[in-house]
C-alpha cells in the first residue's frame, strides 16, 4: 500500500497473485514432509543399531505432522490473502458507488441559504 494524497491505494491484482503463489507451494510443502519422512526411514535402517533407528523412527513421527499442518496453514494463508484483497477490491469499488451517489443526491438540493455566507442583509 502506498500513500497517495489523503487515502491509500493497494495493488490489488498483485496481492490476489501472492495469495495463490503463496497456496501454490502447500504441495511442495506436503511433498517436502513425504521426503523427509522416507529419507528418516531410509537412516532409520541404515544406522543398524536398534535404539537409534527408533530414535529416527520416532523423531519422523514427530516431525511429519508439524510439517503437514505447516502446509496447510500455508495454503489457507495464500488463499485468505486472495480473499483479502477481493473483499479490498469490493469495498472500494462499494465505497466509490455510494460517494457517487452521495454527492449526485447533494448536488440536487441546492442552497438553503437565506442570505449569502459573507453578507449582512437577508435575502
């Protein structure tokens, strides 16, 4: 958001593509813990020593929960960001439409003055 005047802009189009390049990297995310839990498996049986590897074993099952839930916070993130800047977008374009309004209704009254602002003598 930049300062422009007296009210803020927001480049929404950008904002909304964020928001689904941020969803985008959940799989990554989920695949990264589909990895990680096999090479844990893989060092799990290498180690050849039956406390370490279910030390390993433990560890992966400690581990791929956290990072499953850490990619689904990342795609709720990416998508509440879009939403975001779509409920921006309505609210501007809301706010434009009642100002119009607002101001094509004012213009209609005219003055109600009785005499001019600066003047001593009633009109």
């Amino acid at each position: 958001m930049a300062e422009a005047g007296f009210y803020l802009t927001a480049d929404v189009q950008a904002v909304a593509a964020a928001g689904r390049a941020t969803a985008d990297t959940a799989g990554d995310w989920s695949a990264w813990s589909v990895g990680g839990t096999a090479a844990f498996s893989d060092a799990a049986a290498a180690v050849g020593n039956a406390r370490l590897a279910a030390a390993v074993a433990e560890h992966a099952e400690r581990w791929n929960p956290v990072i499953q839930r850490v990619a689904g916070q990342i795609e709720s993130l990416g998508f509440r960001t879009s939403q975001a800047a779509v409920t921006v977008d309505d609210a501007d374009l809301t706010g434009s439409q009642l100002l119009r309004t607002q101001t094509q209704t004012a213009t209609g009254y005219g003055s109600t003055l009785l005499r001019p602002i600066n003047g001593s003598v009633a009109v």
